[in-house]
C-alpha cells in the first residue's frame, strides 16, 4: 500500500508545495514513515535551459568531487548548491541533497550520435551504476524531486517545499513491502522531466527490467517502480507514442475485450499488445506520470489499486484517496472513479505563469 | 430514519484536523458513556469509524467524507454518511445499517456478513466482494446508481440489488465472478459477456420481486426517493450450479 496524489492547473498558475503536501499527509495510514516525495515542475524559471540535476551526496569531498568530474566530461556546470533544508540529522540514512543546473556541451558530445537528451539519459545511469556515492535522482529542466526517507510532511518540511511554487505536483507516500525503504528508493522517481509515483507491484518487473536494459537503462534504485520511467521515457521520447496509446501499452486491455472492439480500433489494440509485451506492467497498480507538458493517471486493468480523479475550474487532482483531494479544494466541480486501465491524461494548455 | 439520525441531544464531535485514532476514542469512550446518538462533523478521510462497536440503539450520522473501513466487523450501530464513503465500509460487519447518501469506492461490503448497506449513488470495483450468510445473519447491499466491475466477486451468501439510476450501464464486466451462493438482482440488462466464471442468469421470479420490492421501499425511506419496482426490469444472478467449483479442488462430482 502506497499514497499517490498530483495536481496540474492547466493554464500554468504556478503554487507552493504546501498544499500537496496537506493533502498528501492526510493519507499517512497509507504509508509507514520510509519514504515520500514530491516532485514540481516550473519551479526553477530563472535556470529553465539548463537541465536540474538532484544529487544524493554521501559526503561533500569524495561523492561530490567524483559527480562533478563525471557531469563535467558532458559538459558545464552553471551553478550548484546544497539543496536548503531544515531539521539536519532528524531523518534516518540521511543523504546530502545538491543540485546542479547543466548545459551539455555538444563538443563534448563529438563523435557520439545522439541528441542531447540521450547524452543526459547516458551520463544519469553511468554515474548511478557506478554506486560512487552519488546518486542522481531529478535530471530535468525547470522541474525538481525532493524526496526522502520519512513521512510526507517530514519530507516537506525538510525540503522547505513551501518555498518552491509549481503549475504541477506529484507527491508519493510510500509503505515498502518487497524492497528496502532508503531514499533511493523513495517516489517520485524521475529522469528528464519525467517523474512517476506508484501505489502497488509491478509483478513483470524482471521482464520489463530486461525490456528496457536492452536499450541501455540500468536499473540501480532496488525497486519496482524505477522501470516505470523508463519505459515511459522509451515508448514516449523514443518510439513517440501519445500518452494514452502508452497507457494502452502498459496496460493492455484483454484479449476477449480487444476482440469485441471497433475494427478500427481494434488493430490498433492488437499491435501494441503484440509489440509491446515485454513493455506490459503485470500486477496491481495505480501510477502517476508527469512531463512538462502534463500528467497520465493509470490503474492496472482490473482495478486493483484506487484512483480517484477531481477537478476544480482549471485545476486537476489525482490521487489514492478522495479525502485527500478534498483536503486541497474542498468544492470541486467534479469527482469520480476512472475505469480500469483507462488512461487519465491532462496537459498544460496555457504558458507557465 | 434520517429524522432519527439527527437527534436533537445527538453527541457532537468535530472531526476536523483530527487522526482517525483521536477520532475513534472519542467515538467509543461516547458509546461506553451510554450514548445513542453521535453527530461527527468534518469527516475528512478518517478511517475505521464505529469499527467493531457492539450495540444496536446507536445512531452515528457523519457528515464529510467518511475514510476506509467504516463500520467493519461492527455488530448493530445505524450509521448514515451525508457525504461520500471511500473504500470497503461494511467490511465484515455482522448487523446493522450503512446508509451512504453520496457514492461509495471499491469493495463496498466486503467480507459482510450480516445487516444492510445503502449506498445512493454508485460504488466502485468488487462490491460484495466475499460476502457471506450463515443461519440469522444475512448481509444485504442495495446501490441506487451503478456498480463497476466484479460486483459479488466469490460472493457465498446474501443480496446485492443494483437499480442502475442515472447511469448509462448498470454494473461493469465479470459480474459475479466466482460467485457461489447468494443472489444479485440488477435492474436493467446484463450482457452476458459481462457476467463472470460461474455467474448465470435466472428467471426472476415473483418471491424475487417481494424481496427486492421491499428492498426498494427501504431504499426510498432513507433517500426520501420514489423509484418503482414497477418501471424496473430485473436480471437476476446466481451460481450456476450448486457447486460451480466442485471439479477445481475435489475429485468427485
């Protein structure tokens, strides 16, 4: 059992952490105190073209001057800092949270043949698999995780996330059940501008790990939920798939529900079955996945994990409990339950603010 | 009913910023005081409210969102919710009443074992989940809207009446599934791609009509509704067989 919650306001309005942070603390039962997070995009406008890196440090000599040479071989970095937080020493395993703000340099990058975004995708699982006491765990632009091993409000307090205002937020309660609770492993997890927050198992794990380690994705975070983001960042960035077809990907509708579909709709369905079966998540779950440009909430197929869906004028909610989106807007216009394995997707529509 | 809910000298609580285990004292330490009426406002996700209680004369009115787990394994409280209820309220409840004057989420009733939940809207995924009857006890669920899929999932015992009002389709796909005693009654049809492994349809019958006739009746006293079992049409749900599984686990039969 886990708490997922995320809101969008689709014009860009941008807001501060602590109303995530309310709502998603009212869901504490739901978690056991080893992890939460949140991550929020339009938070760093002064830096929107450099890339955000969030770096777990173990220590600010070796840790720190071994990322900096590894990041530095890719390019510059602009600016670094100690991410602020408050309460040190109060939280368990406690890691040194940095942020870089980074350029690639394309001269660096002579002679490999990828873009940019692939540069920055390479350089993030190389310096995570070396284990060198530097974890990278937010790698994109104008957007940030904070997380930690502790609960919700713990967190939030800890990163000061009152301070940082947003136009979206995904927050995450966790309740470790088959691996261990560390602040690696803690929601949301994130690479680019992606981020995912998760409530339940991806059973398929081993199958969708080896998918994805075959187009160069390492693995290292010792949990389920890593490989969301890495199939979403596959299918979306590198196959260019709509969000709603990845959805329809991820969690394929059954075989007797395919049949009974549309003629038109229904090779489209029987394509991304057969393509994408080693991409399939198995088991239950209800995600959450941002990118800048918005959110797809998604249930396995039959429903075995809760999502609930509000909106208010021209803000989305999502999360594990209705209680909790009351919690952020007390008078919504709308509020229901979506079906299983169907696709919620809302995109920012109007400039960040 | 809903007068009685409301008692003019009902016990009054505010929820408000409250856990559910602050909650829930106050709640009890009121019941073990002698008192029979309790008004709780301000719900806002707390959970496992009345869990458990044993007395039959209390009358709990809630009025917010009412968290997961309301009323389980209780043994006799009236408990009306003038809001939402989220997940399994009813969740082994031996007797009394929920009556939910908004929707319900996921596993409404699960496990129940005895009393009557009222849901007046819809509910989410496997309502009646495992419900179960024994000799007195005999658990009952009537949902005024619809209800998603896997509605009376390894169902053994009891009712579920669906009536379907102000939606499109009355309940989801595998209705019923594993279902292997007790009686779903859904106003309206019922493809039968949609009914579960074990599930079949039955003739509705005119005993079926009285149950479900007096079911409605009740329904519409707590609602202050006036549905008809005369503009409905009933698909009636049961076991296929005595024993649908006997072959899964035994060899006989």
């Amino acid at each position: 059992m886990c708490g997922i919650i995320g809101m969008l306001n689709k014009d860009g309005k941008r807001i501060d952490g602590s109303l995530i942070a309310e709502g998603l603390s009212l869901m504490d039962e739901r978690g056991n105190g080893q992890g939460a997070g949140y991550a929020a995009y339009g938070i760093y406008p002064d830096f929107k073209e450099y890339y955000a890196l969030h770096v777990f440090l173990d220590n600010l000599k070796e840790a720190k001057v071994d990322v900096e040479q590894e990041i530095e071989r890719w390019g510059y970095i602009v600016y670094s800092e100690e991410i602020p937080t408050s309460e040190k020493g109060t939280i368990e395993g406690e890691k040194i949270p940095y942020r870089y703000f980074f350029k690639p340099d394309p001269r660096k990058l002579l002679g490999r043949e990828y873009n940019e975004q692939d540069a920055i995708v390479e350089m993030v699982m190389r310096i995570n698999a070396k284990r060198s006491g530097a974890l990278v765990f937010s790698s994109g632009k104008n957007m940030g995780i904070f997380k930690a091993s502790a609960w919700p409000e713990d967190v939030a307090r800890f990163y000061k996330i009152k301070k940082y205002k947003g136009y979206m937020w995904l927050g995450h309660n966790r309740y470790p059940t088959n691996t261990p609770g560390w602040w690696g492993g803690a929601h949301p997890f994130g690479l680019l501008d992606w981020s995912v927050v998760h409530n339940g198992e991806i059973t398929s794990y081993g199958t969708n790990k080896r998918y994805v380690e075959s187009f160069g994705y390492n693995c290292t975070m010792l949990t389920d939920t890593e490989v969301v983001t890495y199939l979403f960042d596959h299918l979306i960035r590198k196959h260019q798939l709509p969000l709603g077809l990845t959805g329809n990907a991820l969690a394929p509708k059954f075989w007797n529900e395919i049949d009974a579909l549309n003629p038109n709709v229904r090779g489209v369905q029987t394509a991304l079955r057969l393509t994408y079966s080693a991409a399939a998540m198995n088991g239950p779950f209800a995600i959450v996945v941002a990118n800048t440009n918005g959110f797809i909430a998604l249930t396995d197929r039959i429903k075995l994990r809760p999502l609930v869906v509000g909106n208010k004028d021209r803000t989305v909610y999502v999360s594990s409990e209705e209680a909790a989106i009351r919690a952020m807007e007390p008078s919504l216009d709308r509020i229901y339950n979506p079906l299983a394995g169907e696709p919620v997707v809302h995109q920012l529509e109007g400039h960040v603010q | 009913m809903i007068e009685n809910m409301e008692h003019k000298d009902a016990k009054q609580i505010d929820a408000k910023g409250k856990d559910y285990r602050t909650l829930n004292k106050e709640i009890r330490e009121s019941v073990n005081d002698g008192i029979n009426y309790i008004t709780v406002k301000n719900v806002l996700g707390q959970r496992f409210i009345a869990d458990g209680i044993k007395n039959r004369t209390l009358r709990i009115s809630i009025f917010g969102v009412a968290g997961g787990d309301l009323g389980a394994f209780m043994d006799g409280p009236t408990i009306y919710v003038r809001g939402n209820a989220e997940h399994a309220p009813g969740n082994t409840m031996s007797s009394g009443t929920i009556i939910v004057d908004g929707d319900a989420g996921d596993c409404v009733g699960h496990s129940m074992r005895g009393g009557k939940i009222f849901v007046k809207g819809s509910v989410g995924y496997r309502v009646g989940i495992h419900m179960k009857q024994f000799q007195e006890r005999f658990p009952t669920i009537i949902i005024g809207g619809s209800a998603y899929s896997f509605l009376g999932e390894y169902m053994a015992g009891g009712i579920i009446v669906v009536l379907g009002q102000n939606c499109t389709k009355p309940v989801g796909s595998y209705v019923g599934t594993g279902i292997h005693g007790g009686t779903i009654y859904v106003a309206g049809v019922v493809d039968d791609n949609d009914l579960g492994v074990a599930a079949s349809k039955k003739e509705f019958t005119d005993e079926d009509r009285s149950i479900v006739s007096a079911l409605i009746d009740e329904y519409n006293q707590h609602f202050d509704s006036s549905i008809s079992i005369d503009e409905l049409t009933f698909t009636k749900i049961q076991p296929s067989s005595k024993r649908p599984f006997s072959n899964l686990y035994t060899m006989e039969g």
